[in-house]
C-alpha cells in the first residue's frame, strides 16, 4: 500500500499544529516532513531567558484568546489536551497624561464629562453593532463573497466628536490592532474594541511560558523536521509535488503526495511556486490580504517589580507610541523576586522606530514610564528587542472574505494537493492559525482515506 508524504512549509504555529491536527484525524500511515528555514520551531510563539538572570519572557505572542464562554474554544482544548496550565491575565487599565484610568468614574474625573459622555455613547454604539455572539462568530467559519465594508474605522472614529474621548479610543486599542485606525476595518476595529470588555473575551498565559504549547506539539507529530531548511521552491512533477530546499548550503529536493505552505504572510513570497498557474495563483492569494501590520517588543529586566504600587494588573494600555501596552511580563510566574515589564508597539510607531538601534529602542522605553514610575528606571538589569515588522495582518481575510475552501486552496483546477495556512486567513491570532490548520488536517484527512498513488 502506497503510504502518503505530506511535505509541510514552516515550523511555526500553522505547521506544527497541522501536522498534530493531521496524525489525529488521519487513518492510515503517513510520512510527514516539516520544513524550517531558522534554527528553531514556533515562529511567533517566542518565549527567551534573559542572559544574566534564567527569568522567562514573552517575545513574540503574548497572550491567548478565552472564548469558552460562549461554544467551542479549540485552542483552549488544545492546549488543555496537552495538559499545559494555564494562568487568567486581565488589565482594564489605561494611562493617559500620567494618570491610572481603571474605570467609568476614572475617566469622569480625569478626562472630563464631556470627554466621558462621548466615550459612554461609542461603547453603546459599538456593542450595539456587534453583541458578544456576532463577535464569536465575526470570522464567519462557513465564509461568504461578501466585501468588507469599504470605509475604514478612522470614519467610524470621527463620530467621537470630542478629541480626548477620541484619542482615548485610538490608544486604547492600537498594540490590538498592530496598525493605524485608516488602515484597518470598521468591523475589525471594533473588534479590537471589544475585546477589552470581559462580556466578549477573556485572556490567559500558559504557565512557564508560551512556548510550551511548541515544545509539546513538536514532541507529539510523528514527522521528519528539518531546521534550518528554507524552501526555495515548489513545482508540480507529474502527479506530485516537488519541494526544493537547501540545509547548510547543501540542496535537496523531495516529491510528496500533498504539499502545506504554512508560512506568515510575510513569508510566503521567500518561496518559488514554479508553473504559470501555480504562480499566478500563488501572486493572487498573497496580494488578496496584503495588508501588512507591523509589532516591536521590547522587554526590560529590573531588580524589583516597582510598579507594584500603583498597577497590580497583567498589563496596562500607554499613551505613549501612539498607544502601547505595557506588559508585567514577572506576573506571568508569582516565584521571581525580580521585575520585568514588557513595551508592545504596534504599527506606525513600530514600523519607524524597528530601524533604531536595540540600545536607542530601550532608552526610548525607560523615557516613556509616566512621572509615578520614573524613579524605577535605575534598577534596569538587561534589556531585549524584538521586531516583528509585518508578521501580522491589518484586515485579516482580506476585503473580500472568501469561502473556507478558497481560502485554503489556492489554485484548485491544477494543484488541488496544495494548500495552505495562517492566520491571516482569518483574525491575525493563535486562535485562527489553529481554525485554519484544523481545517485543512480534516480536509486532508478526508481525501486520505482513498487516496492512492494513481490519484491526480
């Protein structure tokens, strides 16, 4: 009996979780091979030490998105299902000129009535339009042709009339939104809105790092992992598919059955798709959800946690950087005595500020703690950056948002064993890659079970 390779593009989220979705579902032996081009697995799930300190951080995502509480939350599963603990993070806070707003009475006093009357009649606009389900369901799993609405969430911003109330909303949500209130959609914009109200969502860590969810997918599959492999390219050959890749400048390339580009948006232009048809669609699908959005970390370790003080929450929105969360990245484990707070920027800023040096980077950092916070910024020990400049998506599934099939399959007539995955398929989150690798396991599971070698 003829046994399928399945070859697999990319070691980050999308690839490993198809290959675990894949074993799960299939029913029959398979070979799998994943391809990485950098010396490690897990792409935007990064979780680094220090090097004076063994102290752990989140580089890359940080946080997972809570939707139990209303129907299925299949990464939660997941991550539950490979028996990871998990941790709740929560942070209703914003800083805005200096001052701690937790709350509606916070921001009456701080910001003005007027500044408040306008804020309490966007959020009643706002939840008016999309309730708790229609966010749940906002990515439409079934897919529809229909377009998204053309006018972008800086229209839907311009009704807050009153421009501290204004100003409040845009940097309250933009290290969510990775990009700029024009460069994004009404729909997705409000999402991200939302999201900070525990009626739509809640977050949580996983205890010991992000990372762990990684390191147990990669030891879990059943596959042949080549690190250090970048793909140069991938090509029809009769009835199957050639990947070529190099390892240490050696070349090599190997025919599989079905082949899964589980690259980020980002990434997917590193490869060749050789063949008119094949290049042409693979050209298509990128430029579909072209819409780059760009993430800069930048994690500092102190001798304490000075801040303790005055913020006791997971993280807190900064009005500095056109909008920044400020994570406590030392709540993430209650054993370490040190401190170490975390600075993500998000679009424009990030994007600009990726060219400055680490060192300029982390004194801009220290010289945005508001004036209550300032005296901590000598007990600095270390400090990291991490720039992950359009990893993301600012309209996530595009404008057009195509059916699930469509999405997956880009070029169906003359290459209906290629697929691929990301979360820019659907919502630019953890949650997304794993629906859009969920997806194509079964898919691929499905055509499985009767394939055989004489199949097109």
């Amino acid at each position: 009996m003829h046994v399928p390779r399945i070859g697999i593009v990319g070691g980050g989220p999308g690839g490993l979780m198809t290959a675990y979705m894949l074993q799960k579902f299939a029913n029959r032996p398979l070979v799998v091979t994943l391809f990485e081009a950098s010396p490690r697995l897990g792409g935007k799930i990064l979780t680094p030490q220090f090097d004076r300190l063994p102290i752990r951080y989140e580089a890359g995502a940080a946080e997972f998105y809570d939707y139990s509480q209303f129907d299925d939350d299949p990464l939660k599963e997941l991550i539950m299902e490979l028996g990871l603990p998990i941790r709740p993070m929560g942070g209703p806070s914003v800083v805005m000129n200096g001052q701690i707003l937790e709350n509606w009475d916070d921001i009456r006093e701080q910001l003005g009535s007027s500044a408040y009357q306008s804020l309490v009649q966007f959020d009643r606009r706002a939840k008016d339009r999309m309730t708790p389900q229609e966010f749940y369901h906002s990515d439409n799993p079934e897919g529809t042709t229909e377009l998204v609405e053309e006018k972008r969430f800086d229209a839907l911003l311009t009704t807050v009339a009153e421009p501290t109330a204004r100003g409040y909303i845009e940097k309250m949500i933009h290290s969510d939104l990775a990009t700029e209130p024009a460069q994004t959609s009404i729909g997705y914009g409000l999402q991200n809105y939302l999201m900070n109200d525990p009626a739509y969502m809640h977050l949580y860590g996983i205890e010991g790092g992000n990372e762990r969810l990684v390191q147990e997918l990669a030891a879990r599959i059943d596959a042949v992992i080549r690190l250090q492999s970048p793909v140069q390219s991938v090509e029809r050959v009769g009835r199957r598919l050639r990947i070529a890749s190099t390892h240490q400048g050696v070349p090599s390339e190997d025919e599989f059955d079905f082949v899964v580009i589980a690259l980020p948006h980002n990434r997917l232009n590193t490869v060749a798709y050789r063949g008119e048809a094949l290049e042409a669609a693979l050209r298509s699908h990128h430029a579909h959800y072209d819409f780059p959005a760009h993430y800069l970390r930048i994690t500092i370790l102190f001798e304490q946690p000075f801040w303790r003080n005055s913020c006791t929450d997971s993280y807190w929105m900064l009005d500095k950087f056109g909008g920044c969360c400020l994570y406590d990245e030392s709540s993430r484990d209650p054993n370490i005595t040190h401190g170490v707070l975390g600075w993500l920027l998000a679009g424009q800023a990030a994007e600009e500020m990726s060219d400055s040096s680490d060192e300029e980077l982390l004194a801009q950092a220290l010289d945005s703690l508001p004036s209550f916070l300032e005296s901590g910024r000598h007990s600095m020990l270390e400090g990291r950056v991490h720039r992950w400049i359009g990893a993301v998506n600012a309209i996530p599934g595009g404008l057009q948002v195509q059916n699930l099939d469509r999405r997956h399959q880009p070029e169906p007539l003359d290459h209906p064993n290629l697929f691929v995955v990301g979360d820019y398929l659907f919502d630019s989150t953890l949650n997304g890659v794993l629906d859009s690798a969920q997806y194509v396991a079964s898919w691929l599971a499905a055509r499985l079970t009767s394939y055989s070698e004489s199949d097109t």
